[in-house]
C-alpha cells in the first residue's frame, strides 16, 4: 500500500497517545517514540521570523505533493490551532516524568499559538491558509481555533486571548451558526468544502463553555449542533450493501463514500457528555452505535493491524472497487482520534459501556 507520508500537524496528538500507551504498559518503546517524535516535529517548526513564524507545515516537506493534494508552503492556521492545542496537553502529561520534554512541548505550543493569533482578521474570520509572504486565503469554520483559545486564556496571553476568542466567536455565530455552514476541517481540501467534522469542533467548543459558565444558551447551541450532525448520517441499511451503513456519512463533498471515523474531532466523547447534560440517552446510544461502527473499520491482523479504514462503503461504487470497499488505511488521525476516545470513555461509561 503506497505511503503519504505524515501530516505534521496531527502528530502532536499520536505523541499523547504514545504517551498514555507507556504509563499504561511500562514499555520503553512508547516513551522513546514521544522523545523521537518530538524533536522530529521541533524541527519542523517554522522559525524564520516571518508572517509565518511559529507554524508547521501541513505534511512534511517533499512528502506527499505527488498525489496532487499538498502544498508545502501554504500554512494552515485551524491545523496550527490543533497542533496546538494538543501539544499544551503533552506538555501538562509529561511535566512530572519529563520536564525537559515538557518544555520542548510547551515552546513550540507557544509559538504555534502565536501564529495563530497573529492570522486572526479584523471581523474574527480566521484564513484556512496563509503563504510565507503572509497572504490569507478565505475563512473557514474556526472550531479548532475556538477551543484552542478557550482552553489557554487562563495560562496564556489573559485579555489578549480572550479577546480573539471573542471576535472568533461573533464571526463563527454569524458565517457558521447562522448560514448552516460547517467547512474547511480538512487540510486536503479546498476551504469552501462542506464537512462533518467542522460541525462537531463547534460544537464542542460550545459544550465546554457549557461546563465553564452553566449558561444554557451553550447547552442549546451544543444540541443543535448534534441535531444538525445527525441528519448528515445515513438513517438505514442500504439494500444493496453488505456493510453498515446506518450512521455513516459522507464526511466531504468530494467524497461521497460513507465514512464513520471522527476527524479530528471528539465526537464520541462530545455526545456521551451531551447525553449526560440533557438526560436525553439518545445521544448516549447514537455514540456507542458509532464507536462500533469504527471497529467494523478496524484492522486486526497482519501488517496493518490497528489502521482504520477511511471508509465503511462506497454504496454508489464511486471509487470502482465495490460497494463494500474500505479504501486507505490510516496508522494515525483515524486510528489515533479512535484510541484516544475509546480510553476516556473507558473512564467515562465503565468497562461496561
């Protein structure tokens, strides 16, 4: 099977979860792989002192263009929020074990912070891509930005961040909430795309302020949203198709085939707390039906066993390999989001779940 190579962006959370594997097992393999791992992606940092200092790449340079998705040059600032956001996490889990590690976390968090900050526009739009010469592209929905900011204004910058979080937030209720509009989740795509996965970072970021103030109106926007995720799902079983369907989505408007996973997202975890905070087990069950449906995508033997498949069908056989076709095979994003969310809702729901 051919290798893209990786996405920089999304490696700060493999780490974590490289991380989690070694307190859970002992085995050094796992705390070698977060030391590795991070000194690969500090190198990879942009820290020439331009427009865009502080940010990654969205995969690493001369990987991948070949396949005709990927421009190296082109800076990503929702991804750069991910990275973010989640190499704050690594730093706060290894501060006890490994300080030094730690801080190598923190810094680069720092500064990929920083350039997100600095791409903000007046009206809190927030540019899917910006070049090294500081040209933005259009806005998309900023839902990685939003939590990003949330999560650090306590820690990080005080009124400064809080004040981007405020403009960003005014511009998502007004081009977002207001236009049903959820798009630019993806950083293989154009920013205009449609996607399943920009609804559920929103909403996120709407729950967690939620748990913050205990205002309902956040509660309200957070269930709306689910609402809204839920009709992008098959409601049944396709006649023609072997493989499940109920549930499935097609995540993107360039790729109509019927995926399960969670992009980037914590959309398994979101509907189990969403459950808890308006009685409605609905949201409970629809979570637990999806997560098993990513098993069904999951491989368990052979060279490959752990990958997820980027797709559960292809019911329109669009692709040409059959309708109960998987595609790719994914070792990180899919299978790592799957992880991460099926260890907190170990914690969550019990062994039992």
């Amino acid at each position: 099977m051919e290798s893209w190579g990786p996405y920089v962006t999304s490696q700060p959370y493999n780490y974590y979860l490289d991380e989690l594997l070694y307190r859970r097992t002992g085995d050094g393999i796992w705390a070698r792989r977060v030391e590795s791992g991070l000194r690969w992606l500090a190198s990879k940092q942009n820290l020439d002192g331009g427009p865009c200092h502080g940010a990654f790449p969205p995969i690493a340079p001369g990987r991948g263009e070949g396949i005709g998705f990927y421009k190296c040059r082109e800076y990503e600032v929702e991804h750069n929020a991910f990275a973010a956001d989640w190499l704050y996490r690594l730093s706060n889990l290894l501060r006890d074990r490994a300080p030094d590690l730690s801080e190598v976390a923190l810094t680069m968090a720092r500064s990929a912070l920083h350039f997100v900050l600095n791409q903000i526009l007046p009206d809190g739009g927030v540019p899917a891509k910006v070049t090294p010469k500081g040209v933005r592209s259009v806005a998309v929905t900023p839902g990685h930005t939003l939590l990003l900011l949330r999560r650090v204004r306590s820690t990080e910058g005080g009124a400064e961040v809080l004040e981007a979080e405020r403009k960003v937030e005014a511009w998502t209720r007004r081009n977002s909430l207001a236009k049903l509009h959820f798009h630019g989740a993806h950083p293989d795509l154009q920013p205009e795309e449609l996607e399943e996965a920009s609804l559920y970072n929103v909403a996120q970021y709407y729950l967690e302020r939620f748990e913050e103030t205990r205002d309902a109106e956040y509660l309200r926007i957070a269930e709306s949203l689910a609402c809204l995720g839920l009709l992008w799902q098959c409601p049944k079983q396709l006649s023609w198709v072997d493989n499940p369907t109920q549930g499935a989505a097609a995540e993107q408007t360039h790729y109509l085939q019927y995926s399960v996973y969670s992009y980037n997202c914590e959309k398994f975890t979101f509907l189990i707390r969403l459950s808890a905070y308006t009685g409605d087990r609905f949201y409970r069950e629809e979570a637990r039906h999806l997560l098993g449906r990513n098993f069904f995508t999951l491989v368990r033997e052979g060279e490959w066993e752990g990958a997820v498949a980027e797709r559960i069908c292809d019911p329109w056989n669009a692709r040409g390999e059959g309708y109960n076709s998987f595609g790719n095979l994914y070792i990180g994003e899919l299978a790592t989001e799957l992880l991460l969310q099926a260890l907190d809702l170990e914690q969550m729901l019990g062994s039992g779940a």
